[in-house]
C-alpha cells in the first residue's frame, strides 16, 4: 500500500512557465515532507522541505505547499528551466521507534521541461 | 567537497559468490542507510544506522547484511546474492535521522 503517492509519472512544461508536481499521502503520522531531485546516473539530492507546522516553504524558485486537511503537498517551480528536467521523488517523514525517523518515498515525477 | 562515495558503481555476478558494496561519506554524518530502486517499487529501505555499532532492519532487509564500525563507513554485504537483488544500490547518509540525506551516486548490481 502506497503511502505516498505522486500520481503523474511524467510532466512536460515550457520553459519560463511554472511546473507543478503534486504528492498524496494517507498517513496522518506524517510530520515532515521533503523533495528530492534526481538526475540519471546520479544519486537523489535533497530540495526542499517542510515542516507540518507549515503551509509553505520557498527557497529560490522553488515553493512547496502543504496542505494537511487534504493530505496534499505540492512543488512549484517558477521559472521553469531546461536543467530542471529530472526525476522529483517526494517523500515523507514520521517518527518511528523511539528517536528515529523513518522516510516513505513516491515512486516519482519525471520532469522535461523543453526549451 | 562534503561527499557520499560507493564502490564499485557497476557490478556483474553471479549466483551465490558473496560481495560488498562499500560506502563512505566524510561529512561526520551520524546517520547511514542503504536503499535499493526498482522500476514501479521507487526507493526501499534496506538497512540503516543512527550511529557507529548501531544498526537496524529497513523494509527489505532480507539477503543483506552491513556493518557500521566506523562513522564514516557503512558497507552493504551480500552472503549469497540471488538474481532478485538484482538492482541500483544506494547509500545515503545524514547529521540525524532520516531526513535531509545526502546520497551517494548509486552501484548499478546485475546477479545472473
């Protein structure tokens, strides 16, 4: 059972237009949300995250959402540019037996975003 | 440069003939983890670490096994490797739990 689950496996934007990747989630433990890039032959490199404590997060060009009545985040990316093409894992955190915490990931988002 | 290293980045086996993936990070992290990535399955926790002799099972630990006698490394072992380990590896590291990880360039493994 996902609990994470980012339901478009593809997204095709314009450059200079806003990409929009959106993220589910079904556990309510989840207190912490992150995402990661992913270029081929590379290893995920972290990008952004937020707290549950909050709705939104911006660094750069890149805001991500949180909406927890929904259990919906979302990442925005504006402008979009041609060297954001790659995959986007969302991912989500909850405290997990005594101090740990244990991350669930999404299966990704392949982003091409085309000249 | 604050890095996640793993060796080797691409292996051919076969049935049966142990191995070690190893992974070091000179970032003074706390915490390591090893994943495996497979089309339709993303990215599963294999075993993870919080500190130096601390170890843990992730969601697939079965047929590996790690050691984390130093803080900077966190070898991933397999006994006896079987066609379904077949995969891309990753290690990961970060200062505290699960988080922020920084992530090493993955090993690509093929076990025929």
């Amino acid at each position: 059972d996902q609990q994470v689950k980012q339901n478009s496996p593809s997204l095709s934007v314009q450059e200079g237009r806003i990409s929009i990747l959106n993220c589910d989630y079904t556990n309510s433990m989840f207190d912490y949300f992150l995402w990661y890039k992913k270029y081929p032959a590379e290893g995920p490199t972290f990008l952004i995250s937020i707290s549950s404590i909050k709705d939104k997060n911006e660094d750069g060009r890149f805001t991500v959402f949180l909406n927890k009545s929904a259990k919906h985040l979302s990442l925005h990316i504006v402008p979009s540019q041609p060297g954001d093409s790659a995959v986007y894992f969302c991912a989500a955190s909850a405290r997990h037996a005594g101090n740990n915490r244990k991350l669930i990931w999404g299966l990704g988002t392949s982003l091409a975003v085309n000249p | 440069e604050a890095q996640v290293t793993q060796n080797p980045r691409y292996l051919i086996t076969v049935t049966g003939k142990k191995l070690t993936v190893t992974c070091s990070q000179n970032m003074n992290h706390e915490y390591m983890s090893w994943y495996r990535q497979d089309p339709g399955l993303g990215l599963r926790q294999i075993y993870y670490s919080m500190n130096v002799e601390v170890t843990d099972k992730g969601d697939v630990p079965e047929g590996y096994k790690v050691s984390r006698k130093e803080k900077r490394n966190f070898p991933l072992i397999l006994e006896s490797p079987s066609p379904n380990q077949t995969s891309l590896y990753f290690c990961a590291s970060s200062f505290f739990g699960a988080n922020e990880q920084y992530f090493g360039p993955g090993t690509r493994l093929t076990v025929t």
